[in-house]
C-alpha cells in the first residue's frame, strides 16, 4: 500500500521556524548530554541499603546496573528532538481532519517515578502540507521518554504539532492509567486519566472539536 512516505516530492521546509519546546522542558542543547550510569547504579545501590536489603547478595548484584540502563531507555526522550521527526512534509490540498488514533506509550511520573501507559490520538486539519503518519507516533514516543506528568506531555505534543506543520487544527487526547494510583496510596487500578490539548479549528469550531471527538470515541477530555 503506498503511504505518504513513498511520496515523491516530500520536502524540507526552508521557512519553517526552528522548533520551540514547551516550557518547562529545556533547550534541546542537552541532546548532547549522556546519561551518567555509574550515578545511577551507585544511587540505587543506597536505596537498597536504606531500605534494609544487601546490594551484594546474588539476586541483587547485578539489579543497580540494570535500573540504570532501564532509566536510560525510559528517559531516552530527554536527549532527543521529536519535532526533526516532523521536518519532512508533502504539500497537498486535503483540508479534513486527520487522525491517528490508539497510539501506545509508556512515560514516567515525575512525582513517584512510577510510570503511567497508555494511548495517545491525534488529529490535525492540514494547512497545504501533511507529514507521514508515522511520523506521529514517533514523536509520542520520544515526548514520552522523559520524568512529567500527564498534563504536559499531552500539551508538548500538540505543540509541536502546531510548530512545526503550520497546522489549521490540531488535537490531542492522552488516555493513561497511572501505577502512582495502582499500586500505592489510593490503589485504585484501572482507574484511567484523560488529557487533551486542542488549538485552532479543532478548539474554536464546535462542529470540528466534535468531530475529532466521536472520532476517537470520547467526550470526557479536559
């Protein structure tokens, strides 16, 4: 099946302005920075110590090596740019909604460091030019790779949506369950958070908001 990305005349847009992360999140100069394992592995190692466990004890040995590298993977997001994934678009006239729905993520709660999954839609209304729908996803993915809430993430995607494709609509809905809320405190497992972020069209036209809406099947985003 031919895609957007087997298009001939996909282009690098040379106008469009560089991207600007949402706020809190800082300069993408830290892209450059590399996660210190070895900090790691010796935090986790007085954990397990405060904790009253033997960091040296066979089961336990290698457990400060691996947390380190499952931080690295799970904070990956960090030191990458999602919006390069959306610097290649393909001019074209369709001006209807389109969406990408039930996109799978897993991210990390900045308050516990437990991680919260789920599945984030998107929908945009072009404005001349589309991007590759995997491109979509790519970018949930690497905005999910990093400590925050759920709030934020949902606004850095739509954001950068907006940024980088000059689009006339964009909306984001972010469906999640936090083990924040599972296993600790409350402990109220599947219980589910839903976030969006709606700008242009998608926020000032009610005819299109509800479309996206029904769309991806919800009428109870905040």
């Amino acid at each position: 099946m031919t895609t957007l990305l087997d298009l001939p005349n996909a282009q690098v847009s040379p106008t469009r302005p560089p991207s600007q992360p949402v706020a809190p999140h800082p300069p993408t100069a830290r892209s450059e920075q590399a996660v210190d394992l070895a900090a790691i592995q010796g935090a986790v190692r007085t954990i397990l110590k405060a904790v009253g466990e033997d960091p040296d004890r066979p089961g336990l040995k290698d457990t400060p090596r691996r947390v380190a590298r499952m931080y690295e993977e799970m904070f990956a997001g960090l030191h990458l740019e999602p919006a390069r994934h959306l610097h290649v678009t393909f001019p074209e006239d369709y001006d209807e909604l389109v969406l990408v729905r039930d996109i799978p993520f897993t991210s990390m709660c900045e308050h516990h460091l437990l991680p919260f999954t789920g599945v984030a839609h998107i929908g945009y209304i072009p404005n001349g030019r589309v991007t590759g729908l995997s491109k979509l996803a790519r970018v949930v993915e690497e905005v999910a790779r990093r400590p925050q809430v759920q709030e934020r993430m949902t606004h850095h995607i739509a954001e950068l949506i907006e940024t980088e494709l000059g689009s006339a609509g964009v909306g984001v809905v972010v469906q999640a369950e936090h083990s924040c809320m599972s296993i600790r405190g409350i402990k109220k497992h599947g219980s589910s958070t839903v976030t969006s972020a709606l700008r242009g069209s998608l926020k000032s036209n009610l005819s299109s908001r509800s479309e996206f809406l029904s769309f991806i099947g919800t009428h109870h985003a905040r």
